[in-house]
C-alpha cells in the first residue's frame, strides 16, 4: 500500500470511528458528513469523497460496530471447544463488552433498533441482517451444546436467545442509565441461573 493509500485509509477509518461516536451518542439519524467533518477539522468535500453519501457513512458505521462486536465477542470463543463452554464464554464476553464499552457509550444495536423499528429503507434492512446474524450465530451455538449433550434434548434455541438478549438489554439498562456498579455482576448470576435451568 504506498503512502497516499494509506493516508486516505486512515482518514477512511478516523471518518468512520467519528461517525460511529455521534451515532452512539445521538442515534444514527445524527451523523451528517457535516457534523462528522467537523468533529475531524475536515471539509464536507473531504469526508464525500473519501466514504460517499450520508446513508454510505450510516452504513458503514453499522457494519464496522458489527465488526468490532464480533472481534470481542464471538471469534475469541471459537476457541473454546463446541458446546457449553464456547457459549459460557460467549455470554460471558458478552457481559463484559456491555459493562465495559457499551455502558459508557451506547449499544448500535438496541438503540438502533428501537431508532429504525417503524422506519422501511436499506438502513433498517442493513441493521436487521446484522442483528438477526448474530442471534442465528447464538442459536447454532446454542444448539451445539444441546448436541453435546449439555443442555436439555427439549432447549428450545431461539427462546434461549431471546431470554439471553432481554438480560443483556436489562443489563444495559441498569448499567447505563441506573449507573449501577453491580450490574454485570446481577448479569452474570442471571444467566447462571437461566443456564441451569436448561442444562441436562
């Protein structure tokens, strides 16, 4: 990658992390190329040219907050071996990245769901292929414990993904706006509760 290549993938990048930050502040309807190449000291033209339109910027906004949710979530816990284990990290990992980073700025995902739940356009389409992604991904985890035989020959996948994300949405909550220090830790003691009412 020569030099000028570089330079305009790192302005790409810093674009994109500053659009992210209006957009886990005020929602993603807030990030305008304006505001964005103001927070940058960079002309509007400059921003333009470097990521497209404001729906361009939105979008990639939402598939690079994907990305770094599965970088810390999810593909560290392949590691562990199928089954019980690879999803007690995942949920744990999980715990840990809302504590740590969504509570002091915001989730994509849950506000920009609530944010796009009555609205139709590529941007709500964008938003729920990411979402139902990751929960599909949860379910196969889900299942591979059930094959294992760790959890209960009845586990109904999709309601134990639907049960773990109402906790991480009252864990944010709690965290967020309660500003409760125990949060993550009344997480955790949920979902070993929830885990053994499905373990076999």
């Amino acid at each position: 990658m020569d030099a000028k290549t570089q330079k305009s993938e790192l302005t790409r990048a810093a674009i994109v992390g500053a659009a992210m930050d209006l957009a886990l502040a005020e929602g993603l309807e807030a990030i305008t190329l304006q505001a964005v190449a103001s927070r940058l000291a960079l002309s509007k033209s400059g921003v333009f040219s470097r990521v497209g339109s404001r729906e361009a910027l939105q979008k990639a906004v939402i598939e690079e907050y994907g990305r770094r949710f599965l970088a810390d979530v999810f593909v560290p816990a392949m590691q562990k071996p199928k089954g019980l284990a690879r999803l007690d990290d995942i949920v744990g990992r999980w715990i840990a990245r809302t504590r740590d980073i969504e509570a002091e700025t915001g989730c994509i995902y849950m506000a920009g769901a609530f944010e796009y739940d009555d609205r139709e356009g590529e941007l709500r389409d964008l938003l729920f292929g990411e979402i139902t992604r990751w929960r599909a991904a949860l379910r196969r985890t889900v299942l591979q414990a059930v094959e294992t035989g760790e959890l209960r020959a009845d586990t109904d996948p999709a309601q134990l993904v639907s049960e773990l994300n109402g906790l991480i949405m009252g864990l944010l909550h709690d965290a967020r706006f309660l500003r409760d220090p125990q949060a993550a830790d009344r997480a955790t003691q949920t979902w070993q509760r929830l885990l053994s009412s499905y373990r076999a």
